[in-house]
C-alpha cells in the first residue's frame, strides 16, 4: 500500500490591525477535524510573540510617583519663593513712592515760604535776662529755635552702617518761623508761617509735623508782625484755624542761615554784631546747630533746609512699640530715612543789613 506524505502550504490571515501571521495548513482530512484547534494555537502563540507585554508598558511604579510628587512640591516652593519676593519688592517701592512724594511736597512748600520772607523794619532790641537768656524785642523776621524734646525719643540717635568707626547720626527737630507779606484780598497783609514737630501727642502719633499760619493787618505795622512770632511760639496745636497738620514721621528738620558770601552764620555772630551783621542774634544748641534771630531790616542771603522722614511700614511699627523697645527700633532704622536737603535764595534781602 502507498502511503502519501502530508503536504502543507502556508495561508496568509490577516486580522486587520492585527500582525500578519503564516499558519501551515494540511491538505489531509484529518485537519478537517483538529485543524481549527491547531490553527487557533498556532496564531496565538504567534502573536503573544509579536506584541510586547502591555501590563508593563502602561504601569507607574510607587518610586517613580514618589519621585514625581518631589518634583512638583519644588517647582511650587520655588515659585511661591519668587511670589512673596515679588510682593515685598512691589510693597517697598510703593512705601518709598509714598515717602518720596510726600517729603518732596512738604519740602517745596517750606521753599516757598521761605523764599517770601521779607523784613519788617521794626525797631529792634537784645539783651540778656536774670537767666542769662536772650531776650529779643522787636519783630522778628525770620527764626530758628530747637524744638522742645519729650517722647518719642528726641534728638534720634542712629548709628551709621556706611561708618567703620560707629559714627551715629543726629536727627534734630527745630521751629522755623517765617514773616514774609501778601496782598489778600486787596488787602496789605503781614504773614506768618512756621513748621514745628509736635513731640508729645497723648494718641502716640510719632513725630507729625505742622504748619503755622496766621496773617494780621499790614496797617498794624511791626507790633503786629511780632504778635505773628509770639503766637507761633505758643505752638497751640489743636488750633485748626492756625495750626494744618501735614505728615508723620518727621524725625529731622533743621534750617541753616548763610550770609551773602555763603557763610553759615552761627553764634560766631554774637551781640554786639559790630563786624557782621546787625539785627541779628545766634546762640549755639547742646548739638551743634545754630539757633538765630533775625529782626529789623535783616535776612540770610540763603537758608539750607534738611528734612528727614520715616518710611510709612517702619512708622506705623514703631507706633506699635513703646519706651526702650520703641527707641531701640527707630535708632536701628537709619535705612528707613529718607533725607531732603534744599537750598533756598532769599528773593527780599537787604544789602544794607550786612553793611558796618
């Protein structure tokens, strides 16, 4: 009997998407009956080796989730970092706008007061009292004087970072007084103005200063100007007609008084002015500054005004403190200043007055 070997061919089946695999086929009958079983192994273990596993492709381990988590709470440190940095800076330039806006103001307003200033002519007398203070008579025309210290702490000392040898900084508070003339109204008037810092407030406001106002009939003549002098030297405060308040934070405001060769006049200038200047007297404060007096027909060629304020977050935290922790932080805070200095041309001088 002849025996046949099988013979096979291969038929490509295709699945659509899936991978095209051979499956040999036998050309006997006996496939009719195991050929769909062995057909079914054979493309299974054909395309569990074409495709890789999915399970591992898809999965994230419990060390890459962790890893990532790290990541994340980094990059949101970093940029809340750069955030609060942003709102610190944006705060302290608005703080220093604030500042710089008002000191500039305050500053252009004293200028033109003083730059008005004129001399009233009035007869004028000097001496000394059973004190042995001067005593002035007679209108004054333009005046500096030291404030009177109580609290907050006054002069402020602050110690300067700039100096290797612990220098410190004098900030000092003065009243300055300014007679000058005006036409209100068609009416020849007397003015007076002045700035003082009020050092004793009971609300614990720190350091605000005020501007004096007050006017009287020119017609009055120099009695009535030296009545202006001496209301101002009252410093009623809580009189809204005569007293504006103008800012907080005045740690520093000086006046100096320069003759017509750009000499600081200070108490070199002492009575009898035989040699300088008449109508004229200067005595020195505990802290080197000048206190003066002009009278009669006498002016400064120029006065150098200096202004120093307080930062508006380093004055409402210093309000918060008292006694000794309130000094310690305002004499720590000599970065939160800010200084204006202004030169200031008197327009009404009168040559005469530095004549002998």
């Amino acid at each position: 009997m002849k025996i046949e070997s099988p013979t096979f061919h291969r038929v490509s089946v295709d699945f659509g998407d899936e991978p095209v695999c051979m499956v040999p086929i036998e050309r006997r009958r006996s496939f009719r009956r195991n050929g769909l079983a062995a057909w079914r192994a054979a493309f299974q273990n054909s395309r569990l080796a074409a495709q890789p596993n999915r399970r591992s492709r898809n999965g994230f381990t419990l060390v890459e989730i962790l890893v990532v988590l790290v990541l994340l709470s980094l990059i949101v440190f970093a940029l809340m970092a750069v955030f609060a940095g942003t709102q610190r800076a944006f705060r302290a330039s608005l703080t220093q706008t604030d500042t710089l806006e008002g000191g500039r103001a305050v500053m252009n307003l004293i200028a033109d007061d003083v730059e008005n200033m004129t001399p009233s002519d009035g007869i004028y007398s000097v001496g000394l009292n059973a004190n042995n203070q001067t005593v002035t008579a007679g209108p004054v025309n333009f005046g500096i004087t030291m404030a009177s210290y109580f609290s907050p702490p006054s002069p402020l000392f602050q110690p300067l970072i700039s100096s290797p040898s612990g220098q410190m900084r004098t900030n000092l508070l003065e009243n300055i007084f300014i007679l000058s003339k005006a036409n209100i109204n068609g009416v020849p008037t007397w003015v007076g103005t002045g700035y003082s810092v009020n050092t004793n407030l009971p609300d614990g406001t720190l350091y605000p200063l005020y501007r004096y106002y007050y006017t009287t009939n020119l017609s009055s003549g120099p009695a009535g100007a030296w009545g202006l002098y001496t209301n101002f030297n009252g410093f009623q405060y809580t009189n809204g007609t005569q007293w504006s308040h103008l800012m907080d934070g005045v740690v520093d405001l000086t006046a100096r008084a320069y003759d017509t060769n750009g000499v600081w006049m200070t108490n070199g200038y002492a009575y009898p002015l035989n040699f300088h200047i008449q109508n004229a007297s200067f005595w020195a404060s505990p802290w080197g500054e000048s206190q003066c007096l002009f009278c009669s027909n006498a002016l400064p060629a120029s006065v150098q005004i200096e202004l120093g304020t307080l930062e508006d977050r380093t004055l409402q935290h210093a309000e918060g403190l008292s006694g000794v922790n309130q000094s310690n932080y305002l004499a720590n805070a000599a970065g939160q200043v800010h200084l204006f200095r202004q030169r200031v041309w008197i327009r009404n001088i009168d040559p005469t007055a530095y004549e002998q």
